[in-house]
C-alpha cells in the first residue's frame, strides 16, 4: 500500500484562520445582540407605557371612589380600589426601571459596537498601510534583486570572455610550442639522415678505394692450379696403396 505523505501543518497559519472566524462570528454576534435588545426594548417600551395607563386609570378609579357617598360599602371600595391602584402603580414604577436599563443596556450595546467597529476600521486600514508598504519593499527588492542577477550575469560574462581569451591564448602557444617542437625534431631527424647518409658515402668510398688498390687474380690460372693440386693429391694416395 502506497504510504500518504503527512501534510505539513502551520500552526500560526492555522490560527490566524481560526481567529479570522472567530472574529466573523463575533461580529455576527454583536450584530445580533443589538438588534435583540432594540427588540427588547420596544417590547419593554410598550409594556411600561400598558402599565403606566393601567397605574393612571387606577388612580382615577380611586378618586372617583372617594367623592362618593362616606359609608362602610364605599370605604371598602375605596380600599379595594387603593389597593389595586398601589399594585398598578409599583408594576409602572417597575416596568419604567426595566425600560430605563434596557435603554442603558442598549446604549452600551450600541457603544461597544462602535468601539468595535472603530478598532477593526483602524486595524483593517493598518493591516492595509502594513500589505501596501510589503508591497512596496517586494517591488523594491524584486528591482534590487533584477538588478543585482544583471550585473551578476556581464559579470560572468565578461570573465567567461577573459578566459575564453585566456583559453584561446595557451592553446595557441601550446600550439606554437608543438608545432616549433615537430619542426626541431624533424630538422634533428633530416640532419641526422644528412650525416649517416654522408657517413655511409664515405665508407662506400673508402670500401672502394680499397678495392682499387688490390690486384686482380686470373681465374682460369687459379683453376688450373688447383685441379693440378688434386691431381697429385690423388696420385699420392695411388701410390701409397
């Protein structure tokens, strides 16, 4: 089975992209925690504005039961209606405190979010101003960097030239040194033939001279001497047998 290569993992790579979602859900967030609150707070304004009617038409209905007739019944009504209109009135009382928090609690809902939106407008802008200057130092190290490889490259050039020069130089007095050491050698090699072939002329000559100078032997003479000679050499033995 084919092994699968490990993926090699950044860990400040992989927490920027989890803190990039996190602040997108912290945003989302905020968003809706506002917009829950306003919610709230219309609900809480109706309510408070219900209760205060009810808290003011119990007050009324209280005043209306003291002008009435002072008897045991109407004093009972006017506490009956006393105690109805207190309730009312702490409900009120209660429902505008709930309404004045939720307003604060709003408020600094909504401060927050601006704080917020403040905060990550000038970090959005700084980490844009951050993007654009690594931009502009790319561009310019890029311009060093084409620069730099340019003058590298004639550098190289003009030394791939000097030796190519140098090169070309040696070669051709190497050249030239062979060439003066063929010709010494065959100059060596055409005198040394000049001498032996001179040497070998004046040994011809002297063989010559010589041969000049000695007498020339009849043949027939020499034949005849010596067939005379084995003639007594054979007579010789004749005898002795």
């Amino acid at each position: 089975m084919a092994v699968r290569k490990a993926k090699a993992v950044n860990p400040v790579a992989a927490l920027e992209s989890e803190l990039a979602k996190l602040k997108s859900q912290l945003d989302k967030a905020r968003t809706k925690q506002q917009a829950d609150a306003e919610k709230a707070l219309v609900k809480l304004g109706k309510d408070a504005a219900k209760a205060a009617t009810k808290a003011k038409a119990d007050k009324a209905k209280v005043a209306a039961a003291s002008k009435k007739k002072k008897t045991p019944a109407a004093a009972k009504q006017v506490a009956k209606a006393r105690t109805v209109s207190n309730v009312s009135k702490r409900d009120a009382s209660n429902a505008k405190e709930t309404l004045a928090a939720a307003k604060q609690s709003l408020a600094d809902i909504k401060a927050a979010n601006k704080v917020a939106a403040i905060r990550s407008k000038a970090a959005a802008a700084e980490e844009a101003a951050i993007a654009k200057s690594l931009k502009a130092q790319a561009k310019k190290d890029a311009v060093k960097a084409k620069a730099s490889a340019k003058k590298a490259a004639a550098k190289a050039k003009v030394q791939a030239k000097k030796k190519a020069l140098k090169e070309k130089a040696a070669a051709k007095k190497s050249a030239a040194k062979a060439k003066a050491a063929t010709a010494k050698a065959a100059s060596k090699a055409k005198a040394s033939a000049r001498k032996s072939a001179a040497k070998a002329k004046l040994k011809a000559k002297a063989a010559a001279k010589k041969a000049a100078k000695k007498p020339v032997k009849k043949p027939a003479k020499k034949a005849a001497k010596k067939k005379s000679k084995k003639s007594a050499k054979k007579s010789a033995r004749s005898s002795k047998k």
